[in-house]
C-alpha cells in the first residue's frame, strides 16, 4: 500500500439523488473506495436520505459526521459529494465549518438543474403523469433501502416533493443566499477556495460526441438516458452531462468542468462503463493526493 493519497483528514463520500452505500455487493463508488484506500486514505461512503430535501440530508450528514469523528479521533473531514451529494455537503460547511477541512463538488448542480425545472413544468405534482413519476420514485427508494447492504441504520425519510424543489434553479437558488460559499460572482467563473477555513473545489464533466458515447459506454444505458436528458437543456444545451450543466457545476476551485464524462460516468458507473479515454478514478486520486499536498 503506498500513502500518495494519504490524506491528514478521512473523506467522507455522499451519494447523490436516489443514491446507497451497496447494493448486496455493489458500491456507489465504484471502484473508487478501493483505489482511495490502497494509495493510504480513510474513506468512509456514508448514507443520507436517497430522496429528500438538502436541509435534511444535511442535518443528516452532521450527525454521521460527529459519529465518525468520535470514532476516528479525527478534528475534521472531508467532504466529497456527488450531484445533490453536493448541495449536502455545502450545507453541513456552511453550519459547522469547523468539522470541515474540505468541501469538494463533483457534477454537483451547485445553481439547479435544468432536467429538474423540466420536470416540474412538464409533470407538475397536480397531474396523472406527476403523481405517477413520484410514486415511481418513491418505490425505487424502498427497493434501494431494501438492498443497501451497506447502510445499517434507522430508516431515513423520504420526501419526493422536497427533494425535487431542492434541485430546481429556483430552490437552488434559495439555497445559495443563505450558503453562498464558494460560489463564483461571475455565471461560469471560479469561487473563492478558502472560505471560513473550508477549502473549496469541485469538477464536472460534458457529453461529448465521439469520446462519451464510444469506449464502454457502448454497453451502458445511463448514458443514453443522459443524452435524452440532455434534450431537456436550454441555457446550457450542449453544455452538459444528461443532469448537470457544466458552468451550473463550478464551485470554488473548478478542477475541470468538461471531463468526457456523463452524470454516472463520473463516478464510474455503472460497473465502470465509461466513454472512450475516461479515466473518473485517476479524478478521485489526484484530487486525494492535492488535498494531502494542501495538509488536508
């Protein structure tokens, strides 16, 4: 085992939108966990309400945040969170900075999502087709409780409602003015790194015709499903990952924001079928190793 991406703080992984730990025996972080660990880091997945509010996620987190720093002896973690993982772990920065080393963004939608304003005016809760997608929802987040062999805890809310307004443009946009921290001043600009002793970063990736649907993604339908996705996108059409525009992404230091990489590539699923030359582990690594080179 070496100790390049032995970092001073643990990283603490949280999922996105309808995310888990492990189903039966397999990761949300594909691949992921193990390399962390192998190049000497503590990585802990952890678990929050797959379908909620950020607020609740957040709170959530805090809570296995203060669990984990008791049982690790650590003063801080680091946060990496992946779509609305990241809207979650800014929340927690923004109310308790001081158990937070590090907040990183990956193809967060740190200014909404545009799939999301779609479908609240396209399936609107009002509607047949509306209440049809949120049972459906609904019943996969049963199913994915049911399976999370790595989640042994109380059973965790689920809120359709709430967590789809956290994901609109608009709720986002409620959400920055209370924790507006590394947010760029500028639509497609960098934010500032270091804020109230948290530092800052994220990256992102972009469909990309010839690299993202080639290579393994041959073989996995997420990435179909993000290139329908991606039809929904006015502001940032072309400008996206099938669920997360690319400039709607940046937070504090922007790592990258057009990795050949859709919204499950970038965390290397679905079983690592990624577009052509995309490397999303290599992502984690070197982001491992910048966090311990920064004393994190």
């Amino acid at each position: 085992m070496t100790q390049e991406q032995a970092t001073r703080y643990p990283i603490v992984l949280v999922p996105g939108l309808l995310g888990f730990v492990k189903l039966v025996v397999y990761p949300y972080w594909f691949g992921i966990v193990t390399a962390l660990r192998r190049g000497g880091a503590t990585v802990i997945p952890v678990m929050v309400s797959a379908v909620n509010s950020t607020e609740i996620r957040g709170e959530q987190l805090l809570a296995r945040i203060e669990e984990i720093l008791r049982e690790t002896g650590a003063a801080k973690v680091n946060l990496i969170g992946h779509s609305q993982g990241a809207l979650t772990i800014r929340y927690v920065a923004g109310v308790r900075p001081d158990l937070v080393a590090s907040v990183t963004s990956v193809a967060g939608p740190n200014h909404g999502s545009e799939l999301a304003d779609y479908l609240e005016e396209h399936f609107p809760q009002s509607t047949v087709r509306g209440r049809l997608v949120n049972a459906a929802i609904r019943l996969t987040t049963l199913v994915l409780g049911v399976l999370d062999t790595g989640y042994r805890g109380t059973r965790l809310p689920t809120d359709v409602d709430a967590a789809h307004h956290s994901l609109t443009t608009t709720g986002v946009a409620r959400f920055n003015k209370l924790f507006p921290q590394g947010l760029p001043k500028t639509w497609g600009g960098q934010g500032d790194e270091l804020v109230n002793g948290v530092r800052y970063y994220s990256w992102s990736g972009t469909l990309q015709p010839g690299r993202t649907d080639r290579g393994k993604n041959l073989f996995d339908t997420t990435n179909l499903t993000c290139r329908i996705f991606a039809r929904t996108f006015k502001k940032e059409r072309g400008q996206s990952d099938g669920m997360v525009g690319r400039f709607s992404s940046h937070l504090g230091t922007v790592i990258g924001d057009d990795f050949p990489l859709d919204h499950f590539d970038i965390v290397n699923q679905h079983l690592g079928l990624v577009g052509k030359g995309a490397n999303p582990v290599g992502l984690f690594l070197e982001h491992a190793s910048r966090l311990k080179a920064a004393g994190l």
